[in-house]
C-alpha cells in the first residue's frame, strides 16, 4: 500500500545518512491495541503518534487510537497534533 511505500523510501533515505530506521505493519483489528502490544513486547521506551485532533462528538463517534495508546500504555506517548 501506499504508507508501506513511503515507510520504504524512508528507510533507504535513512540508511544513506546512517541513521537507524526500521518500521513494522502490525495487522490488529483494534489499532491501538496492536501499537500497545508491540510496544509492550519489544520493550519500547517511548510510543510518537499522530492525532487529528478531534473533539467534543466527532472523537466520541470515531474513537481515538491515540486517546487508547496513552491510556494502556506502559512507557510515555508523545502525541503530534496535526497542524492546521
């Protein structure tokens, strides 16, 4: 897909500059378990993720995979808000 693509070209970009990079698709029904789990699993020290930032109905309608990852996460979030 087309996220897999970018994540792709990322890490070549990533390797030419000697930085280290790696990405995983992690395939869960409910993503913010999916992001828990494997931070759990491979003992992440802390989670990045974007928000739409949404509020009031809207994020009681859609849920939020960032409100679930920082409230079962066991190490710190850092949420980015989109910007406007």
């Amino acid at each position: 897909n087309a996220a897999t693509k970018i994540l792709k070209d990322l890490e070549g970009f990533a390797k030419e500059k000697k930085v280290e990079f790696s990405f995983k698709v992690i395939y869960e029904p409910s993503p913010y378990k999916g992001i828990v789990n494997f931070s759990n699993s491979n003992s992440m020290d802390l989670i990045v993720i974007g928000s739409h930032g949404r509020s009031g109905i809207k994020k009681a309608l859609l849920g939020s995979v960032a409100s679930g990852v920082v409230e079962h996460a066991n190490c710190p979030v850092l949420i980015i808000k989109k910007a406007l």
